[in-house]
C-alpha cells in the first residue's frame, strides 16, 4: 500500500459494525435508544444529587462527576455514528478522527481514576468512620477529581501525539464505528513500534495502579467489615459497597473482554462489539445500577420526580 503523509490524509472511513443496508436501521436505533439512556439516567442521577441536601457527601460527588464522565464518554462517539448511519456516509475527518481518539481515551481514563477514587473514598468510610468527614473534606474531594482529570488529559495527548508523527497508507478503513487507537496505528504505514510499547505501557500503569488500589482498598473493607461484631453492621457496610463494586465488575470485566477479543482474534466485528460493550454499556448500566441497589438514591429519584410533576 501507498504510504502518505498524514499532512495530505483528509478523513478516514468508519466502517461501523455492519456494511448490511438492511441492519442499518436496526444498528440505528439500537444506538439511539442506548445513546438516550445514557444520557437521561447519568443526568437524573447528577440532579438528584444536586437537588437533595442529604446526598451532599463525598460519595455522592464522585457518583456525579462519574456520571458525568459516561455522559460525555457516550458522547465522543455514538452521535457521530448516528449521523454518519443517517446520511448513508462513512467519512470522519482527519482531525476529527484524532479529536475522538483523544476525548475517548480522555474519558475513559477518567472513570477509570474516579472509580478508584471511589474505592479509596469506601475504605475510608469503612475503615476510618470516626475520622470520615476530617479525611475526606471538600479540598480533598475536588483535588482528587481534578488530579483525575489532569492525569486522564496528559494520557489522552500522550497517545494522539504519538498518532500525529505516523504517516498512513492509501487504505484509510477503519473496521469500527469509531476512532479507537488500536485501528488507527494498524493504518499507518511507519515504524509503530514507539507507539506500541507506550499503548501497553502506559495501559499497564494508568489502568493497572488504579485496578490495584481498588483491589487494595477492598481487601481492607472486607477485613474491617469481618470484624465488626453487628451483623446489622456489616450488612450496611457491604451495601454501601455493592453498587460500587457492581460498576468496577462491569467497567473492568467489559475492559478484559475488549483486551481477549483483540489478542485472540481478527474479526473485525467481534472486536467492534467488544469494544462497544465497554465503551457503551457500562455508561448507559451505571446509573440502573447505583439507583436499584441505593435506597438513598431511590429516594432523592422519588424526589425529583414529585418536583418535576408538581411543576
């Protein structure tokens, strides 16, 4: 294949997940359907938070920042998608692909630091009641989410810095409905042997460190919760962890998936399904998940929802 310089590539084509014209519309509204619920949950759960005083805690915060970092993750890429299955096109610009990889690998980051930051927020619930308030106080809580996002930035425009110096072949297909890392540098036609050790580098440390502090945090709240003597006790603190334990299972086991699917096989579509498993649905599962199993949630909902009606 011909290689060209990436300062002649004006756009790139997102294959999406089927060249099928008749499953379009299916793929469409499946998209639109999980795109809407994404976005309506993550924002009744920021409301509630913000509308009801006894959810302004430091767990409650970092509930509202991670639903706002699904919001704007489903935002990076399914509406471009949308847009492209609606006008019958595949095109995405060169600089527009590169902004997508960049937002995604920004904010997928950043759920990855805020739901470790909720760990650590849990272990010190659990293991230092009496100190909670003085540990974790608003300072605290906003530097911890500002930390987040600054490390998740510098990791997004490490990669697409790296992506900026390769030139790409004549074959510019990218075989997913969005611009994801992997398929990117498989197009280039350089030496990507620079951006390969700093993927799996860097994916190690910015997604491993994180991992281990949670594992870490939780082996702590499991030996706190077994020794107190309460039964009543210990079944409140295991609930106040389970919707965060439910939203790391899925974040992380979706996160796995994409990972085997790549090493294991060159279907192109089995990995466009994978990668919308952890890119999609845990976005648009979070906020089912910490309203069902979170009877104060339920009740701010409740809430919310007799406000709405009465005005």
């Amino acid at each position: 294949m011909e290689p060209i310089n990436h300062t002649a590539v004006s756009e790139f084509l997102l294959l999406g997940l089927t060249e099928d014209p008749a499953l379009q519309p299916l793929v469409f509204s499946l998209f639109l359907s999980m795109y809407l619920v994404t976005i309506l949950g993550n924002l009744l759960i920021i409301l509630a938070v913000s509308s009801d005083p006894h959810l302004h805690t430091p767990m409650y915060f970092f509930l509202s920042n991670l639903s706002l970092t699904d919001i704007c993750m489903g935002t990076t890429s399914i509406p471009k998608m949308l847009v492209n299955i609606q006008t019958q096109g595949q095109s995405i610009s060169y600089t527009g692909c590169l902004s997508q990889l960049c937002f995604v690998l920004i904010f997928s980051g950043l759920e990855n630091c805020v739901l470790a930051v909720m760990a650590y927020d849990r272990y010190v619930a659990i293991c230092y009641p009496l100190r909670y308030m003085i540990i974790m106080n608003p300072c605290l809580c906003v530097l911890l989410v500002l930390v987040s996002l600054l490390i998740s930035i510098l990791h997004g425009l490490l990669h697409t810095l790296m992506v900026l110096r390769l030139s790409f072949c004549s074959d510019l297909e990218i075989p997913h409905f969005f611009c994801e890392l992997v398929q990117v540098i498989g197009l280039s036609c350089s030496d990507t042997l620079v951006n390969s050790l700093l993927k799996y580098s860097a994916g190690i440390i910015f997604f491993g460190v994180p991992l281990s502090g949670i594992i870490f945090s939780y082996i702590q709240i499991v030996s706190s919760i077994l020794r107190m003597p309460s039964g009543s006790g210990r079944s409140k603190a295991f609930s106040t962890c389970g919707s965060h334990l439910s939203v790391v299972s899925l974040f992380y086991g979706t996160g796995f998936g994409v990972y085997m699917s790549s090493a294991v096989t060159d279907s192109s579509i089995k990995n466009a399904v994978a990668s919308m498993m952890y890119n999609v649905v845990p976005q648009m599962l979070n906020p089912f998940i910490y309203s069902l199993r979170n009877r104060e949630m339920k009740e701010a909902l409740g809430h919310l929802f007799t406000g709405i009606t009465l005005l």
